[in-house]
C-alpha cells in the first residue's frame, strides 16, 4: 500500500474499465481473427496453369476497381477447356473518361496458355438488391452466372497472372498482404484493454 493512502476502489471506474477492457479485447480479437485468415489463405493458395479458348461474349466488367489511385474495371472471361469452362480475372484496365463508354478489351483469339492463382471467389462488395445482370456489375458467382448462362462452369476461380499480351493490370496483391498491419492492430486494443483495468486500479486508490 502506498503511504499516506488506501484502496478503496471506485465504481464507477472499475465499471468503466471492465467495458472498455471487453471492447478492447473484442477488437484486438478480430484483428487476430484476419490475421489468421488471410495466412491460412496464403497458405493454401494453389499455382494453376489451364490451356483453353476464352468466350469473349461472357465477359463481365466488375465496376469500381482501383488501381494505383485510378478508377477502372476487372475483366472476367470465361475460359473454355474441353466441356468445362473456368471464369478468370484477366486484370484491370482504366475506365473510360465518361461512363457511358465500355473499355475495349482485347482478348487473345484460339487456344491460349495461362498461368495463375486459384480462387475459391472474388472479393464480394455490398450493393443494394440483387446483383443486376448485364456486362457490368459490383459482384460475380461461379453458380449464379452458370445458371444464367448455360455454361457448364467450375466453382472456382482463377487470377491470371501469365498469358498472352492483352494490355491488362495484373499485379494482384497476395493473400496474406496485411497481416502484419492486423497483428500490430490487435497489439494495440490488447495495449489499451491493460491500459484501462492499470487506470482502474490507479483511481482506486485515494488519500488516507
């Protein structure tokens, strides 16, 4: 006990403090959480190389895409090899600067070689109803665009990384990008969840 004071804890803190200790706690959680996730992501992460002729009428523009602080779309063709087809994210290409204009893509005619990651699926963004249909869109699923086509497709996804020329962005993030930032996210709330219960117990003492 320090001198010339006692413990007499506060209510008021302690209540204050086991809040803010299961907020902190709670947060520094979750970071953890996504830390795991994208290195277990990494970790299974699988080199394809698929040869077939891509069905440039199927393609799908995913909107809104960044890159290196430019606006623009992914380019998802279809891929056919044999009686199965597989979508794959060719890369990125700027947008026109109305929007009323489609970006021209080319895609290399016959069969193609390519080389890339294999994807259980695409990142998914929030937009309001159901994904509309058409060459444009927020969001692409395997199964969904196999029902709406007819096209006889896998349930995965593929990341293009090598192929022929097309004049395509391709320099795709890896999974476990990030996990360090998580880690030092979750050691700062575990800072601050210790931070708050040291706080409770300092204001617990008081003048004798």
């Amino acid at each position: 006990m320090l001198a010339g004071y006692s413990f007499r804890p506060r209510l008021w803190a302690w209540a204050l403090a086991a809040l803010g200790c299961a907020a902190f706690v709670s947060l520094g959680n979750w970071q953890t959480r996504r830390a795991e996730e994208k290195r277990a992501a990494a970790a299974a992460l699988e080199n394809v190389s698929l040869t077939g002729t891509f069905l440039p009428k199927y393609t799908v523009l995913l909107d809104n895409k960044l890159h290196a602080g430019r606006v623009g779309y992914e380019v998802v063709t279809p891929l056919q090899a044999g009686g199965v087809a597989v979508l794959v994210d060719r890369g990125w290409i700027e947008a026109p600067k109305t929007r009323d204009r489609l970006p021209e893509i080319r895609t290399p005619p016959g069969a193609v070689r390519i080389g890339g990651w294999k994807v259980d699926r695409l990142p998914h963004v929030l937009e309001a109803g159901a994904s509309p249909a058409g060459t444009v869109r927020q969001n692409l699923e395997a199964a969904a665009y196999a029902r709406e086509t007819g096209l006889s497709l896998q349930s995965y996804f593929v990341l293009q990384l090598e192929g022929p020329g097309d004049g395509l962005a391709r320099d795709w993030p890896r999974p476990d990008t990030g996990v360090q930032t998580h880690e030092s996210y979750a050691l700062q709330w575990y800072s601050f969840a210790a931070l708050a219960a040291i706080l409770a117990l300092v204001f617990s003492f008081r003048k004798a």
